[in-house]
C-alpha cells in the first residue's frame, strides 16, 4: 500500500476512522424500502390504504435513519477535527505509492507547489476514512466478491436527499395517482426505486454500483410505463430503457477495465490505485470514456439525453422523484464517487479541455434552447433537468467536486418543487399543455404559483436562492474567470465558463416563458375541460368543474417544504468570507462535512469565488430573463392576454429564425437520426442481409444436414441394421434352431444305448487324443 | 512281470463290457457288463498297484467295488420300477427321454 504524504500541513497526518452505529448499520436505510416492496406487492391491495401506508412509513423511518446518519457523520467529523485542533477542509493529502519512486517525485513535486499558499495557515491535517462494512459475498479463482457499504460525506448527503424527496413523492403520490388502477402497484415501485438508489449510493465497490444502477433503470422503466395501455407511454419506456443501454455498455466495458487494472472491485481501491499512478494513464483515460458514455445515458447528456423528455410520459410525480432529482443524478453521483478515475484519467488539473466538460457544456446550452420550444410543461422542466445535469457534468468535468455535488443538492429540491407543481397545475387543468391548457393560472391556484415561483428563481440561479450559490461555485470552478485575477481553480477552462454563462441566461428566459405561459396572460383551458383525457384513471371528481382549483394538502405541503428547502439549501455553502466571523458558522459547511480527506480522493484545488464574475453571472442571467419578459409579458401580453406567441414573431418573419425554430422543433433531428437513420438505416440492410444469410446459408446447412441426415439415416437401417444387425441376430438364432433341431432329433432321441455309445466314442476320441498329445 | 497279461485281460474284459453295454437290450444284461466294465478297470488298478508296489491300487480298487455295488442297487432297482411300469426290460422301450 501506499504511504501518505501530507503537504502543506505542519502536523502528523492522522487518519480518523469514523464510526458510529447508524454508519456503521447504515444498510438499513435501503432495506427498509426493499421490505416494503415486497409487503406492498404481495399485501398492498387487502391493506386500507392500498399499500401507500406501508411505503410512506418505510421511506419516513429511511429518511429518519438518514437524518441520523448525516447527524452521526457531521458530529464524527467535528470530533475529528476538534482533536487536532485544526480545519480539514483547508488542507488535502496526497496519496503516493512507494514502489513507484518516478511517480512519487513527481507527485511530491507537484503537491508541494500545489499546497504552497495553504501551508501558509498551518492547518494540520485530518484525513479521514470512509465507514466501510463488508463481507465476501462469493469467490472465485481467488477472487473475493465483496457486499457492502461506504459510507462518507457524499454517501450520507445523497441518502438525505434520496429519502427526503421519495418521502414528499411518496406523500404527493397519495393524491395526485388517487384511485389509479394500478395505484399499488404504483407504490410498490416507488419504494424499489428508492431501495435500489439508495442501494446504488451506499455501494462499496463497483459491481454493487452496476446491480444497483441497473435497478433503477428497470424501476425508471416500470414507471415511465406505468400507464402502459397508451403506446406513446410504453415507447417512452422502451426508449429510456434502450437508450441507457447504449450507455451500460460503457458503464461495464469502463468497470471492468477497472477491475483488471486495479485488481479489485472496491471504491476505494479503484481510486487509490488511480490517484496513486498504479493504472497506466492510457488505460484510465478508456476507463473514463466508457464511463463518461454510462453518464451520458443515465444522466441525460447530450447525445444519449433523447430518452429523458420522453420519460415524461410517467406519472409526474416520478418524473420529479427519478428523472430530476435522483435517478438521473446517479450518472453524476457515479463519477464523483470514481472522481480519482476521472481526475486522473482526464487529467483534469492545469489542462483547459477534456470530454467529460465539453460534453456537460454542451448538454447544457443545447437542452436549454431545446427547451424554449417545449409546450408541453414537463417537457421543458425536462430539459432543463437535462440542462442542469450539464452544469454537474461539467463542474466534474472541471474538477470542481464540491460545486457538482452541491449543485445535485440544491437541485434536487428546485427541480422537485418544479415538477410537482407542474403536476399540482395539471391535476387541476388535467393536462400538460401550456398553450391549450394553461394561462392566467395564478388566480386560480395561488399557492401552487408561490412555490412555483421560488423554485423557479431557484433555478434561474438568482442571489440568494439556492441554484445561486452552486450555480456560482460551478462558474468559480471552472477557472476561466481571468479577468479579474482569476479563481485559481484545478484548470482554465474558459468555454465551460462561457458556456455557463449562456446557460444560466438561457435557463431565465425560459423559466420566464413558462411563468408566463402558465401563470399569466388568460386562462386558454375553458373549453377543454370538458372532456378529460387525464389518462391516469383518476376518478372523475374535478373532471367536470368549470374552472382550475387549488390542489389539496397532500400536494401542497410537499411543495412548501421543497421551496423551503429551495430558499436555505444554497446557505448550505455560503463561501468562505461571505460571512465574515467565526470559521465554525456557516460558510462552506457542505464542503467541510461532504467532500472526502481520503487517500480515495484525489488532491483537487478549490476555487476562490469572486464578486465580479458573481455579478456578470447574474446581469447576465437578468438579462435573459428580461429579454423573455419584455417578449411575454410586455410583447405577447399587449397582443392578447390569451396570446402564446406573437403573431408576426421573429420566426415568422425571419427565415434563419424559423430554420433554427424547426431545428429545435425537432429537437436537433436527434430522434430522427436514431430512429430513421441509425436503426432504420441498418434495419433494413441488416434485414435483408440476415434473411439472405437465413435463406441461403443457414436454412441450407440446416437442409443439406437434414438431408445427409436422412440418407445416411436410411443406408443405416437399409444396409447396416437390416441387412447386418439383423441378418446376424436372424442367423444366430436360425442356427441355433437348426442345431437344436439336429441334435434333437439325432442325439437326443432317449436311447440309453445310443447315449452311451456316444459317450464311449467321446471318450475313446479324448484317450486318443491324450495319448497323441501326451 | 505279468503286467501285460493283465491289461490284456482288462482290455479283453473291457471291450466285452463294452459290447455288452451298447449291443444287449435286457436292462439287466446292460448292468451286468457296466460290471465288466468296473472289473476290468479294477483288474487295472490292482495291477498297476502291484508293478509300482504299492497298496494303492488296491484301495482304489476297493471303492470301486463299494460304489459299484452302491450303483447296481440303484440300477436293479430303477429296471424294476421300468419292469414294474412297462412289463419288460427291454431298452429300446425306455425312451421317455426322447428331445
């Protein structure tokens, strides 16, 4: 192993084990909503609540067990660093292999330059340990295969997340799916899909990462479909699960690549081996792009990010629960926890470029115009879920861990909030549509447009809503802020920053638009509230009111808790000398208690925000959101408050505007392109290639064997068993008869004399013989 | 040594046994010369016994009468159950055996 090398840092390093029984039993936590799947789908139906109760108090003990954890983990960590005395997150370690002496120079060399400035405070160091409980679950050919957990800052922030918002789903759920058919059903999934992410986040090595990923892609599948008897909503299943397998392909390619490198399944393993130059640079750089595709796939990156918008098609509360707060994150959650992978891999220090940061940069402006064409709601919140991932890959992609993270954090809840508003407005207009549907709806529902509103500004990343504050360490991170002296971050990654920029004013304008479609303007739904196509078997109370009404507490209170939760969890991190005091306040309190000081981690600088590029973020930011108003409210408005666009817009006016329009229209001819051109372009070559290869090849040499077979078949009972076996068996026993006869009738004819004779010849024949022979 | 006279006379005797053996149809004649048969057998040992000097010839030769007297029991004693059964002695008549 190993040996540590602290830098910068005056003191010993100590390592602290973390323990503590609710880390150490934190296993717990996803097998609470395991049970219940089972209870729920075996007993579900005969229970009074239909199984609801069961999977509302599994995920409510889940998220206790959580807040447990989180609370053991933050008190373990103080602890830890109260005995030294000193503040961790000031300092990091590098982890250097003894046997390599070049890399260990190297390294040395490096780090000390890298700490230099940090030595300066004298911070001692305090790494500490990630709780690990395992077991060997099988073995073979000498390789252990271990279960477990892993349990660290990043693990218990998602277990809080996961639990909290599957908690307020799960509460949402009871109203808004309301005597579905399938209303069970509906429950028992929900808790596999909690179960399995938080068994995904709780893996301790890489093959756990897999099972558990895979799992929540089937959830995703079950419930996208879970109104399966309209073909667009099993499409949309169809297409989310066949798209991430395009992905999982990488995923196992790149864990495997790993396991043979590092020689071991486990997390930490993995990454010491990574981080400490023990896996050849080519060989983690392979690792990283079959990962990255993984990432592509689950977390909605461009180009594999088509499945997501249609993953609408599902309930909307599990659009909020798995497709913009958890699932989708596990892509995000995957690379932060192989962050010495990547880090190494895509040698993301001091460069200005790598893959996995082009590839989040450009999600993020792409999803975000893609999503000014949307009129169906969730179809924008969609994208501009997809848009947000972009922003996470990317920090990763620029070596800012903590803003990634952070970002998940906060966006959890914003995005959460969002979709289950939207879902609060069409369970009262009983449709998704902006345009048809929709309008003038802060009049009828108030509260829904409240916490809409918060989330929204949340979103839009304007000061002091949360997406602000990670939105803002994302940009810092990035590192390409050289104008006024710079962030000192890991690189220069200047498109990042400047796609970061475009992003954030693309995701104000058309948040603004959606208020405005939604919100404002004239209620455009009168005559289509007559005939509800709902489609979700919900019971027809509401289907005949005139008008939209407020929904009920069980929808409300989920939302009031994650605007709340969209107001604070930015002060989560506030950054260091944003308040000035005591260092034990709040600032970077999500970075101190969740970004490892482990050898499992590799030695990533951190960032120095800046007022000035705070401030051109968020005029920019303003603009867009300015530029969308004066266009909605101002423009559109004037036109007629019903109006969704204006009638001599610049689309209608402009060809280049109306190229670009069908462009996104078409969402960048992407879907074409699988559909029509990559599967139906090989479809019907592949076709008719396998049916000539069927035709001429295959059924040939299954005919020319069958006829072989045949005619050898019957040469063989014509010749051999006919004519020899049973030729011989015929004559053995016509022989036998024969001789049976003769000796019947000429030996065996009951004359003494005769039988004595015989035996007189016999034995005159033997004293013959005896005395020739003898 | 007069062993060849013996053997002679054992062949001679033998070959009557034989002859009576395979040719006479009285059941009681057969058994007879199975008689000439074991004598000339006897005739055999006793000389051989007596060119090599030893007794165990004789002893042979003793058993041999034992058992012979043992099997004309039975022998007579089957021809009377056959004479009992068929009025006859006659042989050729006795052919329940036939295959």
């Amino acid at each position: 192993m190993g040996s540590l090398f602290i830098l910068g840092a005056e003191g010993p390093t100590e390592f602290v084990d973390i323990a503590g029984w609710f880390l150490e039993n934190a296993w717990i936590i996803p097998a609470l909503p395991a049970i219940s799947f089972v209870i729920i789908l075996f007993f579900g139906k005969k229970l009074p609540y239909k199984g609801a109760e069961i999977g509302i108090t599994a995920v409510g003990l889940a998220f206790i067990l959580s807040v447990l954890t989180a609370g053991q983990w933050m008190n373990q960590v103080d602890n830890a660093h109260g005995s030294e005395g000193g503040h961790g997150e000031e300092a990091a370690l590098v982890l250097v292999d003894d046997d390599i002496e070049l890399a260990s120079a190297e390294a040395d060399s490096e780090a000390a330059a890298f700490f230099a400035e940090e030595g300066e405070e004298g911070h001692s160091v305090v790494g500490r340990n990630a709780v690990v409980e395992r077991f060997t679950w099988w073995e073979n050919g000498g390789v252990e295969f271990k279960v477990g957990i892993m349990v660290d800052g990043l693990t218990v922030m998602m277990l809080f997340v996961v639990t909290l918002i599957s908690l307020l789903v799960h509460i949402y759920s009871t109203d808004y799916v309301d005597g579905d058919r399938r209303y069970t059903h509906y429950f028992a999934f929900l808790s596999l899909f909690t179960a399995s992410m938080l068994f995904f986040v709780l893996s301790e090595n890489v093959l756990q990462m897999i099972v558990g990923w895979e799992l929540v892609g089937v959830c995703s599948f079950a419930l996208i479909g879970h109104w399966w008897e309209e073909k667009p909503n099993s499409d949309a299943a169809l297409k989310a699960f066949l798209t991430n397998r395009v992905g999982d392909m990488g995923l196992l390619i790149g864990m495997i690549i790993l396991f043979w490198s590092a020689n071991s399944w486990s997390i930490i393993d993995i990454n010491e081996a990574a981080i400490g130059h023990d896996i050849g640079h080519t060989t983690l750089f392979i690792a990283s792009l079959c990962l990255t595709a993984a990432v592509m796939s689950k977390s909605g990156q461009f180009v594999l990010h088509t499945w997501l918008p249609d993953a609408m098609a599902g309930p909307t509360p599990v659009s909020a629960l798995i497709h913009a707060a958890t699932m989708v994150v596990a892509g995000i959650y995957m690379v932060a926890r192989l962050y010495g992978v990547f880090w190494e891999g895509y040698s993301i220090a001091g460069s200005s470029f790598n893959i996995l940061a082009l590839v989040g940069s450009v999600t993020l402006v792409g999803a975000g115009l893609l999503a000014f064409v949307q009129d169906d709601i969730k179809k924008v919140l969609a994208y501009s879920t997809v848009s947000q991932l972009g922003y996470m890959c990317m920090a990763l992609g620029v070596g800012a861990w903590t803003a990634a993270v952070f970002h998940l954090f906060t966006h959890a809840f914003f995005k959460a909030g969002l979709f289950l508003g939207a879902g609060s407005v069409s369970h009262s207009v009983h449709s998704f549509d902006m345009k048809t549907h929709m309008g003038g709806m802060r009049k009828f529902m108030p509260k829904t447009f409240a916490t809409f509103m918060i989330c929204t500004i949340a979103l839009m990343g304007l000061p002091p809503l949360a997406g602000f504050w990670s939105k803002d360490e994302i940009l810092v991170g990035t590192g390409g802020w050289g104008f006024f002296g710079g962030t000192s971050a890991n690189g220069s990654y200047t498109f990042a920053l400047v796609m970061g920029i475009i992003g954030a004013a693309l995701t104000c304008a058309y948040m603004t638009r959606v208020i405005y479609l939604t919100f404002f303007g004239e209620w455009r739904g009168a005559e289509h509230m007559h005939h509800d196509d709902h489609g979700d078997g919900h019971d027809d109370d509401h289907g005949h009111a005139h008008e939209p009404h407020e929904s009920g507490p069980r929808i409300l209170i989920p939302l009031y808790i994650l605007s709340f939760m969209a107001i604070v969890a930015g002060f989560f991190n506030l950054p260091p000398g944003f308040i000035t005091g005591s260092e034990e306040g709040w600032q970077e309190r999500f970075f101190h208690y969740v970004e490892p000081v482990s050898s499992y981690f590799p030695a990533i600088k951190h960032g120095v925000p800046s007022y000035s590029l705070a401030i051109f973020a968020t005029i920019v930011a303003l603009l867009g959101a300015f530029a969308s108003y004066y266009y909605f409210f101002v423009r559109v408005n004037r036109q007629s408050p019903a109006a969704t666009e204006l009638a001599n817009g610049l689309t209608s006016t402009n060809k280049v505007a109306r190229a670009g329009h069908t462009v996104l229209k078409e969402k960048y001819y992407l879907d074409h392109l699988y559909t029509d051109i990559i599967a139906g372009g090989t479809k019907g070559p592949v076709a008719d290639a396998a049916y000539w290869t069927n035709q001429n090849v295959i059924d040939e040499t299954v005919n020319q064997v069958g006829r072989t077979a045949v005619s050898t078949a019957t040469f063989v009972y014509e010749t051999i068993d006919q004519k020899l076996v049973d030729g011989a068996v015929n004559l053995s026993g016509s022989a036998s008869e024969g001789l049976g006869e003769v000796s019947r009738s000429a030996l065996q004819r009951g004359k003494v004399q005769q039988y004595a004779a015989i035996m007189f010849i016999a034995a005159t024949v033997i004293a013959g013989l005896l005395m020739v022979f003898i | 040594m007069l062993l060849v006279q013996f053997l002679l006379l054992s062949a001679v005797l033998f070959c009557i046994g034989v002859y009576g053996v395979l040719a006479r149809r009285n059941g009681v004649m057969v058994l007879m010369s199975i008689e000439l048969i074991l004598n000339a057998v006897n005739i055999n040992f006793v000389a051989f016994g007596a060119f090599n000097g030893t007794v165990t010839g004789e002893v042979f030769a003793l058993f041999v009468i034992a058992i012979a007297a043992a099997e004309v029991g039975v022998g007579l004693a089957i021809v009377l159950l056959i004479f009992r059964n068929k009025r006859s002695v006659d042989l050729s008549d006795v052919d329940l055996m036939k295959g």
